[in-house]
C-alpha cells in the first residue's frame, strides 16, 4: 500500500499492489468505512467538512479486481488553507512542523501536509477493500474505543452494536455519555484529549506470521504505530505481562472436540511471533490531539521564540475517528501475512499447481 496526497491539496489517494484478482468490488463497498471516519459527522470531531467520496481509478474492471494495482483517489473540498497563513514560519508543538524542516528544508504548513490526520482517509480505502476478502474467508476484523481520557469502558457493558452508534466508538452507553461530557469540558478549556482504541481480529487461522524479523506482532504494531497519532501499541496483556509471573501469564493448551485451544488469551493471539488461531488482541494508545486552541510557547524557522494560538477546525480528540483506521491496517496486515503464508509449505504449492488427473 502506498499513500498520497496532502491535507490541503487537490486529493488524497492510495495504490494497493498485489491485490488478487476476482473479487466483486465497488465504491459501495469502500465509502460505509469512509464515513465512520469522515470529519463533520460528530459533535466531538472537527467542524471541517468533507465528502470523502472515494473514486476507483484502476484495477478493477467489470466490478471485479484484475490482480493489477488498485488506485483510489478522494478529492478535497473542505479545506481553509488561510486558517495556517499565519504558522507559515512557527513551529507549532506537538505537529511535525519542525522535523519536516530539520528533514527537508520545506513543508506544507496548510493543515500539516502530508503528516496530516487526513491522510488516513487513503489508509481507510485499502483497509475496507482488505476487510472485504477478509470477511469473505470468515474472518472478523472490528476496533473500538476503550477509552478517552479517564473514561474507560466498563466490559460488562459491552455491546459490539453499539461502536457504529455511539459517537465516541464506546461499546458502552455509560461511557459514551461520560467521555462526551469530558470531550467537551476539555473543548471549553481550548483543550484536547486522547485515548486507546482496541482490535480484535476473530477466526483468524494458525501459521501467520514469521519466527523473527517479520513476526506478526511485530508487523501489526509498525503498522498502527505508522498512524500519525499513535504514541504505543501492545498485544495481548502487553504491559501488564510484564507484572505477571510465568505460571499466570501462560496460556494452557487443551483439547476440545478435535481442536488445540487455550484456557487464557494473555499472548494475545500471537505466540513466536505466529499466530496461534486464537482472538488476535491488539491496543493502539494515541495522544491527545495536538492543534488546541490555547496559547502555546513556541519557535519559528529563524529559531526565535514565540508564541501562538493555533485558529481552524480541530479534533479535541483524534480517537472516534482512528478507530477504523486502525481496524483498515490491521485488516491490510492481516490479509498482507494470510497471502505471504500460502508459500509457506511445500504440500501448498503443490496442490495449488497439481494438475488436473495427475
């Protein structure tokens, strides 16, 4: 998957490579994920307007995929660029303002450019075409909110219908209603928040993965913290493991009904690296969003200090909207390890090209 385009510029698109052919596909298929992360839609998300209406350009003919690269564009209609006039030369904190200078020596100070939260939406395309064949091969791929800022989602509560109802992505009546009160008390003190979202990816089979550099976890976790918000990543119990003695972490296998199972899901679906054929568990924790309204200590490109007050259309929190974004690059990776593993053996390779009556 490659992506392109920038917040303010004429679109954003993506190009997914190695897609196999002979798969149904249209935008009707990609926009019901675009929305869950179109901005305007929410009373805790950004007031900026967009369609997000994603155009297929290649790789897809008669309605089904030709095995050539699918290319994706959204066009960009709602932005304010005069609302960045005045951080052309200020670095602002928290943004990548600085360390894209520090790199290139130039950068698109509209809305952050390529390190934008809007290039996600391109992400959210591949993801949705991946998600597709994934649910086809009976393979459940959905994230959530758990939690916005000391807002925690009770499990008791849970409710998988609620995360497309709800406006925070909580499964959880109680904590939608708790975290939109403090979404907007920390909005009037011109402040943001943030929080962690959860992926679980069910009925994935056993084998996925390599045993040391290409682990799956390991892939699963560049591939959230890749998304621009994500400060941390942990799989299974992740950092709590490390509070736990061996006897309690480990999971106990068991026979059942023909079946290898375990008692506990502490790795998290993923054992070596491979996956296990259990829940794959993963939790992607992002920092509050960094464009708030109050004034903050900064730089400029001359290397003076100085002050400013960041105008336009923000998140006072990033999460609702990166939820299926994280859902779209654990589907992308999952489905990236499922075709990497038919290869894996030989007796696969010789039945895929066993010939008819031999």
């Amino acid at each position: 998957m490659t992506t392109f385009g920038e917040s303010h510029g004429e679109a954003l698109g993506c190009v997914l490579d190695g897609f196999p052919a002979g798969m149904k596909l249209s935008e009707k298929d990609i926009q019901p994920y675009l929305n869950r992360r179109r901005p305007g839609t929410r009373s805790v998300s950004t007031k900026r307007t967009e369609e997000d209406k994603v155009e297929i350009l290649s790789g897809v003919f008669q309605g089904v995929t030709t095995g050539a690269p699918i290319a994706m564009i959204i066009r960009n209609k709602g932005a304010n660029s005069k609302d960045y006039d005045a951080l052309k030369h200020t670095y602002r904190p928290g943004h990548a303002d600085y360390t894209f200078d520090a790199k290139y020596a130039i950068r698109d100070y509209r809305g952050g450019g390529r390190s934008s939260g809007r290039e996600t939406a391109a992400r959210v395309c591949a993801g949705a075409v991946c998600m597709k064949l994934l649910k086809e091969m009976g393979i459940d791929v959905y994230a959530y909110t758990v939690s916005i800022g000391d807002t925690i989602v009770n499990p008791d509560r849970f409710d998988r219908k609620l995360i497309l109802k709800t406006e925070t992505c909580m499964p959880d009546k109680v904590a939608d209603a708790e975290a939109k009160s403090a979404i907007a008390a920390a909005a009037k003190l011109k402040d943001s928040l943030g929080g962690v979202i959860a992926c679980a990816m069910e009925n994935v089979p056993a084998g996925l993965g390599d045993p040391v550099f290409e682990k799956l976890d390991a892939s699963l976790t560049k591939a959230v913290m890749s998304i621009g918000a994500a400060k941390a990543v942990e799989i299974g119990r992740g950092i709590y493991g490390a509070f736990m003695d061996g006897a309690a972490f480990n999971d106990a296998f068991v026979e059942e009904d023909g079946e290898i199972k375990k008692v506990t899901n502490n790795a998290g679906g993923i054992l070596g690296g491979i996956s296990d054929g259990d829940t794959i568990l993963l939790r992607a924790f992002f920092k509050p969003t960094p464009s708030i309204a109050m004034p903050q200590k900064s730089v400029n490109d001359k290397g003076k200090n100085t002050s400013l007050t960041i105008k336009g259309r923000h998140d006072p929190v990033i999460v609702p909207r990166a939820v299926v974004v994280v859902e779209s690059m654990c589907a992308f990776t999952l489905l990236d390890a499922l075709l990497l593993n038919m290869s894996a053996k030989a007796s696969n390779v010789k039945t895929f090209y066993a010939r008819p009556n031999s």
